[in-house]
C-alpha cells in the first residue's frame, strides 16, 4: 500500500534529525520510497509498505502521522474523484 509519512516540524528543519528520522521510517516500515522530491522539499515520505508496518512507521520518533493514501485506497475501489465509478 502507498503511504505518506510527515515528520515533526522540529525534525524536518534540522538537517541532522531529519536524515535520521527518514532511515528510521524506511526501515521501521521497510518502505520503498516512490517519491525523493516530496521529501526534500516538504519532509513527507511518500513510498510502498506492507499494512502490518504501519504502527511501526508511526512509533519512529519525529514521526508526526503515517497515513495510508486516499487516492491509491478509492482506486482499489474503483472510486476516483470527480469521474464516474469504472466496472
């Protein structure tokens, strides 16, 4: 599944706390990141992990939220906003 991770505003303007928090995250959630520029320029790691990570994710200090991805969840269900549901 497609998640968004934000970092606590502290951790996301110290470069050195920011790095940190960002491998703690991958590697608490073992998540594929799918997104760099996301993070480099708004501290949100965007990236592929399996459900069961997630509480993981979000126990990382400097973690401020771990969320599953709206859009990806509408999609499995055939939902997209602003157009019609698809057979």
């Amino acid at each position: 599944m497609r998640v968004h991770v934000t970092l606590e505003r502290s951790v996301a303007s110290d470069p050195v706390a920011r790095r940190l928090t960002f491998y703690r995250a991958l590697a608490a959630g073992q998540i594929v990141p799918g997104n760099p520029g996301r993070f480099a320029k708004h501290g949100i790691i965007t990236g592929e992990m399996e459900a069961d990570h997630l509480d993981r994710v979000r126990a990382v200090p400097g973690v401020e939220a771990a969320e599953v991805d709206d859009e990806e969840f509408a999609g499995q269900c055939q939902i997209h906003r602003g157009e019609p549901a698809r057979p």
